[in-house]
C-alpha cells in the first residue's frame, strides 16, 4: 500500500514538473512576444484580462477541491459508487453554478474597464464561466491518484495556447484576439481532459441520478474550500488590476512580468507537492502514522531547499536574465529582486502542512488564517503602493506569511498529527 501510494504520488510529481517546464518554456516564448506586438499599454490591459483565468477554478465553489479529498476517501473504503455519487454531484453543481452566474450577468466584470478595453474582459468572463464544469476533470484525476493524465492534457493547453498566441502575434492582432486565443485554448483542453476521465475510467462516470447525501457532502466540503481558494487567491490575484488601477499600464506590466515569475516559481513547487493531498486521504484511511509524519516533515524540507535555491538563483542572475528575456529593461532593481524571492520562499512554506489540513477536513481555520491575512494584505498594499510602487505591493503577501499564515499552518498540521496518533495508540492499546 505505502510503496503503491508513493509510486502514483512520484509519476504525478513526475509529469507535473514536465509540465511546467513545458509552462516556462511558452512563457519564455509568448511573454516576449506579446509585449512586443501589443505595446506596453496593451500589455498591460492583455495581462489583467489573462490574470483572470484563475476565477474558472474559483467559481466551482470548491466542487473540484472537494473531489481530491472524497474520491480517495471512497475508493480507500472499497466503496467506488459512492465516488461516482460525489463526481455527480460536483460536475451537477459546476453546470448549476455556470447557468446561474450566465443568468445573472456575470459579464458586469466589464463594466469596470475602461473605455475601449471592455471586450477582452468580456471574452475572459465568458471564457471563465464556460470552464466551470470542465475545469473538474482535473479534479478527478487527481482524487483517482492519476493526476498525471490531467498533467498531460495541461501540456496539450500549453502548446495550443502558445501556438495560437504566435499566430495572433504574426498576424498583428490586437489585445481582443490576444486574449481569446489564451482563453481557447484552456478550454478545449479542460473539455478534452474531463471527456477523458468520463469516458475512460469506470470510477468517474458520473450517473444519471443525483444522489441528494452526496451532493450535501460535496457542497460542505466545496463550500469551505471555495473560502479558503478566494483568501489564498486574494493575496496577490488582483496585483496586476491594483498596479494598473492605482499606478497606471507600466507599473501593470512590470507588475505582470514579477507575479509571472513569482506564480511560475512556486507553481512548479505546488504542481510537485499537490499529488500528496489524495496520498495524506489514502495515508489517513490506511491509519498510516508514520507515513504522514515522515512525509509532512521530509516533503517541507524538500520544497524549502528548492525554493531557496531557486530564490538565490534570481538574486544573483534574474535582472540580466529578464533583460535578455524581454529584449526590455523595466527596471528589475536589486530590492524587487529580492521581494520576489520573499514572495517566493515563504509563499512556499505552507504547501506541505496545508495539503495535510486539507486531506484530514481542517478547512475552517484555514479559512480564518487566509481570511484576515488578505484582508490586512489589501490595506498596507493600499498604504505601500503610493511610496513604494510595485515593490509595495509586491512585499505584502511575502510579509502577510511570514506574520501569520506560515506559523499558524505548521502550528494546526503538528497539532492534528499529534492528536491523531495519540488517538491511534489509545485505540490500540485499548482491551
């Protein structure tokens, strides 16, 4: 069982970590070259309206989320209609939530651009809705532990997204087809990876009846990891439309280039460390103490060595390297430099601990630590941003983890596995 688990938990680790090199590689090609054939100013309005790409996996309300921690509890109890019954409900309740944000207006997001600049916005709201239900297709190979066939398919998006990006650029589109060349391709992927998993594994096929409990438990769960997805988003998601809003297109772009570093560094790091949420559920099933504990402080350790040397590596080389990168000097100072280092280190710290709240339910404090982090956050970036620049608000989500949702994690994953196996050895020893 141990052996099995840390097999499937290796190969997705394995295509995960191919899959983003594969995403650095578009982003060392298309970053470029959009800048190049939009402008500064239209890069900056590209940038806002990509970033929004994040609301697709926000807006199932933690319907997806919900599906890696209760597939592998079903499945670990021998009981696969009960994973059916959960994948109905979640891919129910995506449809539901897609019609319903259809049906009231969700396409107001545009309203709030400025003139002339709404109809990439438009195309992204449109784009967002539609990949509610067709984002948990990846959702569900993950909770089946075979999250490196989602792996795959989000390689197919890359290349097709980098390939329609380059064929806008030749043919000098504009900001609109820009956008929506980025957003077609993460749909015809998404649609393609859950026809897949629906199609191609006997435990996802959803069933024609909605079973009322699962639906309940799915909503339960989803709903706390709805709140716990809109704090950890709410840290830096919205930087690009607050540089813009606040310190106009170019501090927008230089905002852009610095979270797509930053997101792409600890992405990486994330993409490795996400096969262990489903492994900590299997692990907790199996009453696998010593695993968890063995795993939560090696895998921390792990993922802080490599942050750190690849923070030391962006210190030491990342101004000429963006330099030759953007063929653009836009003023990669030492002091950013090392504030996206910051940002990435200690945005890193949590993963391990939060997966293993995450597999064992612990969602409600979370929610609390993520909560009031992004609250404070928004009102020093506000305070930052005027005297400070990019680099202001930039500082906030390193600094927000530092203070409160690192110790706060390590403090509730220690104390959980602590109880647990406390709990475990009473059980044992009992007559």
């Amino acid at each position: 069982m141990r052996s099995s688990r840390n097999r499937k938990i290796l190969i997705t680790s394995s295509a995960g970590l191919a899959q983003r090199v594969v995403q650095l590689l578009s982003t060392l090609i298309t970053l470029p070259l959009v800048l190049h054939s939009l402008g500064v100013a239209d890069f900056g309005v590209w940038a806002a309206a990509s970033s929004l790409a994040w609301l697709s996996a926000l807006l199932d309300f933690g319907l997806g989320s919900a599906l890696v921690t209760l597939i592998p509890q079903s499945l670990g109890r021998g009981d696969a209609s009960l994973s059916r019954d959960y994948i109905t409900a979640a891919l129910y309740g995506g449809t539901a939530m897609a019609l319903l944000l259809v049906i009231t207006g969700m396409f107001g997001l545009a309203i709030h651009t400025p003139a002339g600049n709404a109809a990439p916005f438009i195309i992204a709201a449109a784009a967002i809705v539609v990949n509610i239900p067709l984002g948990i297709g990846g959702a569900i190979w993950l909770g089946l532990q075979k999250g490196y066939i989602g792996n795959g398919w989000q390689i197919v998006q890359i290349v097709l997204t980098t390939v329609l990006l380059i064929i806008a650029a030749a043919a000098h589109a504009g900001v609109t087809v820009m956008t929506a060349a980025t957003y077609g391709g993460l749909l015809l992927s998404n649609a393609a990876t859950l026809a897949h998993a629906l199609l191609g594994h006997p435990a996802a096929r959803p069933y024609r009846r909605l079973s009322a409990p699962a639906l309940r438990a799915v909503l339960a769960q989803g709903s706390q990891m709805f709140a716990i997805t809109v704090a950890a988003y709410c840290a830096y998601a919205f930087d690009n439309i607050l540089a813009l809003a606040w310190l106009g297109p170019l501090a927008s772009a230089q905002m852009a280039i610095s979270l797509r570093v930053c997101t792409t560094a600890t992405g990486i790091l994330g993409t490795l460390t996400i096969p262990f949420w489903p492994g900590f559920a299997d692990a907790i099933a199996a009453q696998d103490h010593h695993w968890l504990k063995q795993t939560l402080r090696n895998g921390t350790l792990g993922t802080a060595t490599l942050a750190l040397v690849g923070s030391g590596c962006l210190i030491v080389a990342g101004a000429p390297a963006l330099r030759w990168w953007l063929h653009q000097d836009f003023n990669f100072t030492p002091a950013l430099l090392w504030m996206m280092a910051a940002w990435i280190t200690l945005g890193t710290l949590p993963q391990m601990p939060g997966l293993l709240l995450n597999a064992v339910s612990q969602l409600r404090p979370q929610i609390i630590i993520l909560s009031t982090a992004a609250l404070l956050g928004f009102g020093v970036k506000y305070l930052a941003a005027p005297t400070f620049g990019v680099i202001g608000i930039l500082a906030v989500p390193p600094l927000m983890a530092a203070l409160i949702i690192n110790p706060a994690y390590f403090w509730l994953a220690s104390r959980w596995l602590t109880r647990h196996t406390q709990t475990h050895i009473a059980t044992k020893a009992a007559p």
